[in-house]
C-alpha cells in the first residue's frame, strides 16, 4: 500500500489550466493576436514552456508580453479551485497515517492557495519553484523527499497531469498515476485516471 503520495499542483491538486490559458489568450488579445483557447490549455498542458516557446515562435513576443501575462494570471489565479474531491481525499490519507506532499514547479502561490482552501494542513512537506530543483522529468526533487523522509521507493507515488510528471516519478524509480482526460496509450504511468475518485482504490481509500 502507498503510504506517500507525491502531487503535482496545476491540472492535478487544482483546476488551473482554464485561468492560465485564458489569461494568455487576453494577453495575446491586448496584443491584437487571436489564438484559440483550446490550443492554448492543450500545449500549456505538456509545459509552460511549451506553449511559451510555441507562440513564441509564432509571434516573437518580449519580455514585456510574458510580464503581462503573469500579472493578468495572478490577478485571476484565485478563481481556480481543487478538483472535486481532493480535499476530502487529502483529509482520508492523513487520517489514516500517510503523508501527502506536493512537487510543482510553481512558486511559493500554491502552497498559499492550498492554505486558502484548507489543503495544506494535509501535506507533510512542499517543493516549489524556489527549491530550486532540476525541472522534471528530473527525479531530483522527488529523490530528496525520498531521502528526507526515509520513505522506501515501493511506499511512495507519484500523481501529475502531464508525462513529465510521470517520468519525474519513474526516474526516480516510484511509482506513477496519470490523471487526464486525453488518450493516453503512449503513457509509461503505473495508473491511468480520468476522475480524482478513481485514486480511492489505487490507494486503498474506502468511501
């Protein structure tokens, strides 16, 4: 049984994708370019970077657009809430003696908006941006919650939304379950989800 769960923040713990793509649509916008939505979520889905790099290419955009892009993200990223579910989820695994513990790339915000829903009294540990890890699929990061905790690689998994996630976790020789709602036949995870209450029996959590 999985007695440490690993979580990626965007598009895992909480429903950010539609905020971030959206801001990056209105900040294409207030630059007169059109991109669809849809495009936008999907590449923001694989990386940040991806998507920046793409239109990037597209449009040779400058320092300026990504710091509009940022504050008009920030100023909304507080309409994004956790998936439904999550909380109680979170709650059950403490309960029953296992720890959770976050992995994302984000900044510090995240642990501030899983305080702000009452999330973060759940996790044991945080690693953010300002760590300063190695970007995943580097196993760096969750190599050193290995270590720092004393957890044994077979006790722990690795739960994110995107393959980057899942090699992170396979590179550092854990676990992984994929939770997403495109096909995924190409994916190395241990788990394929399309619903957060799909975990319960993969973590042996009854209710």
């Amino acid at each position: 049984m999985y007695q440490h769960i690993m979580w990626d923040f965007d598009g895992t713990l909480f429903d950010t994708y539609p905020v971030m793509a959206d801001s990056f649509r209105v900040t294409l916008e207030k630059n007169g370019i059109s991109e669809p939505l849809e495009e936008i979520m999907d590449l923001m889905r694989i990386s940040m970077s991806t998507a920046i790099q793409h239109y990037q290419g597209l449009h040779r955009f400058d320092e300026a657009f990504l710091n509009d892009y940022h504050a008009e993200r920030k100023s909304r990223e507080r309409d994004a809430k956790p998936f439904e579910g999550i909380a109680d989820l979170c709650g059950q695994i403490q309960k029953t003696g296992r720890h959770n513990y976050l992995y994302t790339h984000r900044g510090e915000s995240a642990v501030a908006m899983l305080e702000t829903f009452g999330l973060a009294k759940f996790f044991t540990d945080f690693i953010t941006e300002e760590h300063g890890f190695d970007r995943k699929p580097s196993p760096d990061a969750i190599l050193h919650l290995l270590s720092k905790h004393d957890i044994a690689a077979e006790k722990a998994i690795m739960i994110g939304d995107r393959d980057l996630d899942i090699m992170a976790g396979k590179n550092a020789g854990i676990d992984a379950c994929l939770f997403t709602d495109k096909p995924s036949s190409d994916s190395q995870a241990d788990y394929v989800i399309r619903e957060i209450q799909e975990l319960r029996p993969i973590l042996n959590i009854r209710g």
